[in-house]
C-alpha cells in the first residue's frame, strides 16, 4: 500500500475523507495515461499521477470542493475513502466524461468572440499558436516567462490594459476549438490543453483573510472580478464540457479547470461589484458553473447568491423607460445579453425562470427596438461602438412574441408595422429618437436630453445625431480607447460631441441619476410627438471646465418629419463669451462650407445642410484630423479605431446670454438652399423662419421653457 493508502485503511465519513487527502503526499509516478499526445513538449503535468506527484494542493483543493455525499459522486468517495486519491480524482474524471449534466454545453458549438480576433477561425487560431493575440484589432505577441508559459499579464503592443483584460477572458479557447471543428487538426485543441495547464498553475487565485485583507491580492489584469465572472460565464464551462470526449484535453488540465472553478465562486461570492453592468456578468457566470457544475459543495449557495443579485441588479440598474442607468446603448446591449443568457442557462438546466425578469427585459429590448438607427445600428451614446443590433432584435422578436421588432429590424420587410411611433421619447432616460418611418432610407435623429450615466458617460449631454437617406450624417465622436491618453481625453470631451463650447470649455460631468428625482427628468412640457412633429428640450446646468463665472446651456430641437431639424440654442452667461458650436460629420461625407452653411456633396447619397439662423456673427471653419494645438475632427467606430472625421467648428463672440437656431437640412444628392431667420425670442419661446427652395415658407416656435408646446405657422409672415 502506498502514498495516501497508508493514511485511510478503512471507510471514512466525508469529513474524514477530506483530512486523509489533505495530510498525505503524493505517491510516485505511473506511467502516461492514454490520450497523452506522443512527444508533445510539455512544460506542465499532463496525467493524474503527474499532477498528484508536482501540484499535490491542486488535487487536494478539488477533492475537498466536492460534495462527495451525492450518488453520483459513490466512485470517487469510495477511492478517497480507501486512500487512493489519484483513483478518485480518475473516477471524477470519469464521471465528467459520462454525466448528462450540462448537455446544452456538451452539445453546443463556441461561438467566434465579438472581443477579439479576425473573422477566420484557422487564421485566428494559427496566429494564437504563435502566440500571437489578436485582441481589438491589435495584434500582438505575448512574451513567455521563465517557466515557458505566457505572460498572462501582457498589456499588448500599445500598453492598454484592454488587451490584458480581453486575454484572460480566454475568448482564445473558442477561436482554437473552431479551427480544430473545421480543420480536425489537434494541434489547436493541444493549445488549448495548453493554455488551461500554464494559466492555473501560474497565475495562483487571489485570497482574502476572511476580512477586509488579502492574503494574496488579484492580479489586476489576471484576476479582474470582471474576467473572473466572463471566464465563468462562457469560455470555461464550453471547454470543459466541450472537449470531454477529446484527447487532446489531458487528464491534468481537466483536474487544473476544475480545481479553479470553487475559487473562482470565491471570488466572486465576496467580491463582486453591485449596481454596474459588470454585475451582471459576473453574476451570470457565478450562476453557469453553479448549474453546469453541481458536485461542488456551494453550488446552490452560488446559484442562490447570483440569482438574487440578478434580481437586485435588474431592479436598480434599469430604468422604468428601459433604459440601463449607464446610459451607454453598448453597454446596455450587454447587460442585457447577460441577463438573457443567465435565464436561457436557467430554462435549460430545469430552473424556473423568475417571471419578474420578463417584463423588464421586454422593455429593455423595446428600447433597443425603437433607438435602431435606419441601417440598423445602436446610437454611439457615451463609450459605445457602432454596432450593429439586428440579429439580437430578431432573436428578441422570436422570444417574446414582437411582430413590431421584426418589423423595425428587417426595414419593413417582414412583421407588422409598429402602431408606436416612429418618433419616441423615453422620458427616464432622456433618449429622444425623431425619425420620419422604419425604412432603410428614413430619418432619423438621436437627441440626448438625459440625466448623467452612471459610468462610461462622456460629457455630451445636448448632443444630436442624425442619419438619412442610407447613411450616418452628424455623429458621435465615439469612444476609441479607455487608456488615459490625451486621445481618450477628446473621445469623451464635449468636443466630440454635437454641443457647444464655452470660451473652449467642455461640460464638466454632472452626477445623479433620474431616479433620485421626484419624477422623470423629461417633465410634461418639455418633449412632444405628434404625427407632424417630434419635440425636445433640455438644458446642462453643470459646470464648465475650468470656466471662470457661470454658464448654461440649454437646446430644443423640434423634428419635421421627411422635412427637416430645427434646432435652438439658448447660452446664458455673466460676462462676455466665445462660443463654438460643433457639427461632427461622418468621416464618409464629403464637406465643405457655402457662405455660413456647412454641406455634404456626395452624389447620389444621403447628404445634410447646417444653416445657422440668429444675430450672432458666426465664422466657420472646416476641422478634418487635427492634432495642434488641440485635437479636433476625429471619429471612431470601434475599440482601437480612429479617423478623420470634417467638423464645421462654429465661432462666434457673445457679451452676454446669447439665443442662436440652426437648420438641419438632409436630402439625397444635391441639398436644397435654404435661409433661415431667428424671429422674436421671448424668454419663453424663439421663432424661427425657414424658407426652403422650392417649398412654402413656415415658422417653427420653439418653446424652451414652460409647458406650451412647439407649433408650425406656415404662409406669409
């Protein structure tokens, strides 16, 4: 008898179980176990007894994680019972292999990850085996330590703590897993095997004292609540049970996963965030590998923790329009992905499905419904990239029974066409979408009248997108980066926005949220749809940054649908100001400035007019990439992507409170010319006079305070 056989000569309770595998050591090698590849190099154990015999605590960390009382854990209780700890971690083996538990993680297919790689499985997977991640479009190759594994701690090429966080997401798993589907060559599930052994045996789980102290801190790139919850939510349990009935996947690197699993439920169970969208994903991975892993002792602990922070996330992080309290269409796209993913592994494991859940997951897709732009994107709002939401809104469709939402994803073509609408205001979140119909051609303007974001916010409150004719006209900046970067400084200042300077100043970020108000934020009044106009108002009454005195600003912007988009500006002030209002274009527009008009030109396409209407005598100049003395013209689409983008930078001086108009006008091709007046304005309301080639004249009264609405005086003056 040897090794741990000598310990326990007789049956022992769990308890005791547990005391014999931790007290005793491993027992001499046996020979490779089958399913080893044959002359594979290798750095780290591949068999049992080859883990047993170099990490010992690994195994004995596993072992006594499992709740060895459940009948389906008799083989391995019985190995334990008897001493024998390599047969029992063989036994648990075993049973993973033939288990039916997590049959839709068995069965399903990896699918390719939205966070890293190029498009092509192979090519992917072949620069992976080179060590080579492409993460955001950057590619790069991760250095290997002294061990001859990864650095897992690598921030990439460009030093972005991104990259880092994205390679421990292990979103690599997938993309090798694909290649081998369509290749069948097991050298990328070798990788894989690979990956899994260097990962856990060299980058040691962060634990706490039991307090408010650490005994081992987290590696902040390695061990980011946030990546431990991703891991947990997607790219581990698809492995595990995804390679079962593969070689490749050595014996020691299933014992490795496994063994991390309770650490990383520890983790998360104490340190998790609240009320943010990573929340949401840690909690949905927390919740996975308590259903897809239930021999573990803590496993309904874990489901029941995740379950109620689900609930309490879902509550508080949600407004009653729809909206999540982030105020970052992305991000609220990933909450709810998360939320979604977190009931479906639920339904499909026998769990009932909270029926709270439902209506407010419908809701949160309406709004992803009804802010679609014409081609089917999300509005870039805040750190958000311009992605594009179709294939989600039509899986929503299907799941709750909404012929609308078809209807808007497939540009009319298929559903029922929206009774709601077009123009909606979700009045919590202060999201005002003004569009003329639910084709690809239609109009459509996004206005940001809303409170301030709990995170990922930019300062851009009064900001206005629009899109017409097929394509994007005046955007959002974007987010490009979250590196502290003089860059990143642009992407979320005022100046990549549609809003106005003051003496050069951005807005300084306010705080609060909607909810601590008595009501919503878009009081009656100050927002009106009708089937002749959309309507908006609201004001930024922050600070300035770095502004001397006091200054505000507040705009209204009254939609005519097919027609066009009038806009006010009304700029209080207690001293004399210079004043910039900014008009971002996409960087495919071909601009140039007429007069004091700025103007798109391609032939053909969808094209935008800005006149400006109002006693102020406005310069303008045409911004494209500019770096010095400050950076201006830019626009990212996505993570890592920058572009030059025309601007028309609007300058003028003011002595005091200041009330200015523009005209917004898109057309296909050519652009009608257009002259635009500013009539009387009152404190209450400003009138403006539009006179379009070819069309009657009309005056559009804009209302910015009070509770009268907007109106269209058409005929003579």
């Amino acid at each position: 008898m040897t090794g741990i056989a000598r310990c326990a000569r007789q049956p022992l309770r769990l308890a005791a179980v547990l005391a014999a595998v931790a007290g005793c050591s491993p027992p001499a090698a046996r020979a490779p176990e089958p399913g080893l590849v044959a002359g594979a190099a290798r750095t780290e154990p591949g068999s049992v007894s080859e883990l047993w015999r170099t990490s010992p605590e690994r195994v004995r960390l596993l072992l006594s994680a499992l709740d060895l009382d459940r009948p389906e854990m008799a083989r391995v209780r019985a190995a334990a019972a008897a001493g024998d700890t390599v047969a029992a971690a063989e036994a648990l083996l075993v049973h993973y292999r033939t288990a039916g538990t997590a049959a839709w993680l068995r069965e399903g297919s990896v699918e390719r990850s939205r966070e890293s790689g190029t498009g092509s499985p192979v090519r992917d997977a072949d620069q992976l085996l080179a060590d080579t991640f492409v993460i955001q479009d950057v590619a790069g190759r991760v250095p290997r330590l002294g061990h001859g594994g990864l650095n897992w701690s690598h921030l990439g090429p460009h030093a972005d703590r991104e990259y880092g966080y994205l390679m421990n997401r292990h979103a690599s798993f997938g993309i090798l897993m694909n290649a081998w589907r369509e290749t069948g060559e097991s050298r990328y599930l070798r990788r894989v095997d690979e990956m899994v052994r260097d990962w856990v045996l060299h980058n040691p789980a962060p634990l706490d004292d039991g307090g408010s102290g650490w005994v081992r801190q987290p590696d902040p790139v390695v061990w980011r609540t946030l990546e431990a919850g991703l891991r947990m939510a997607g790219s581990w349990p698809r492995a595990f049970f995804g390679l079962q009935r593969a070689p490749e996947f050595t014996p020691a690197a299933r014992l490795l996963m496994l063994s991390s699993i309770p650490e990383h439920a520890r983790y998360l169970l104490r340190h998790h965030k609240r009320g943010h969208n990573w929340a949401v994903m840690e909690m949905n991975g927390l919740s996975l590998i308590a259903l897809a892993f239930p021999e573990f002792r803590g496993a309904e602990e874990w489901y029941d923790h995740a379950t109620e922070q689900m609930r309490a996330e879902l509550r508080g992080t949600v407004y009653p329009d729809g909206v999540l309290h982030e105020l970052t269409t992305h991000y609220h796209i990933v909450a709810l992905r998360n939320f979604e993913t977190f009931l479906e592994n639920g339904r499909r494991a026998g769990r009932p499905v909270p029926a709270e859940f439902r209506a407010t997951l419908e809701a949160m897709n309406d709004y992803l419904a009804y802010s679609l732009s014409p081609s089917g994107h999300i509005p870039m709002d805040n750190d958000g990239d311009h992605l594009d939401a179709r294939a989600l809104l039509l899986t929503a469709a299907e799941r709750y029974g909404r012929p609308d939402w078809r209807y808007i994803a497939t540009g009319g073509a298929e559903g029922v066409a929206p009774t709601r609408g077009p123009s909606v205001v979700f009045p919590w979140s202060g999201r005002v979408v003004m569009r003329d119909g639910w084709g690809r051609d239609a109009q459509w303007g996004f206005f940001d009248a809303g409170p301030w974001g709990t995170t990922h916010q930019h300062d851009d409150k009064l900001h206005l997108s629009i899109a017409a004719y097929g394509r994007d006209l005046l955007v959002d900046g974007g987010r490009y980066h979250y590196s502290g970067t003089p860059w990143r400084a642009y992407f979320v200042s005022s100046a990549a926005h549609n809003t106005v300077l003051v003496d050069g100043r951005g807005q300084s970020r306010e705080s609060g949220r909607a909810e601590m108000m008595a009501k919503a934020p878009l009081e009656a009044g100050s927002h009106a749809i009708t089937p002749s106009l959309g309507f908006a108002r609201a004001a930024f009454g922050g600070r300035y940054e770095g502004l001397e005195g006091a200054a505000s600003h507040t705009r209204g912007v009254v939609y005519l649908p097919g027609r066009f988009w009038v806009v006010v500006d009304r700029v209080e002030t207690d001293r004399p100001r210079e004043l910039q209002a900014l008009w971002h274009f996409h960087p495919d527009c071909s601009v140039a400035v007429e007069g004091t008009s700025a103007l798109s030109s391609d032939a053909g396409k969808g094209n935008l007019r800005v006149v400006p209407a109002g006693p102020l005598p406005w310069s303008v100049e045409l911004v494209k990439g500019r770096e010095t003395p400050t950076i201006q013209g830019w626009y990212s689409e996505s993570y890592n992507h920058r572009e030059p983008s025309p601007t028309a930078v609007y300058t003028a001086r003011v002595q005091g409170p200041a009330t200015f108009a523009w005209v917004l006008l898109p057309a296909r091709g050519a652009v009608p010319r257009v002259r635009a007046t500013l009539g009387a304005a009152g404190r209450d309301t400003v009138r403006v006079r539009v006179e379009e080639e070819g069309k009657e004249p009309l005056e559009v009264v804009v209302p910015l305070a009070g509770t009268s609405g907007p109106r269209i005086v058409t005929g003579p003056r």
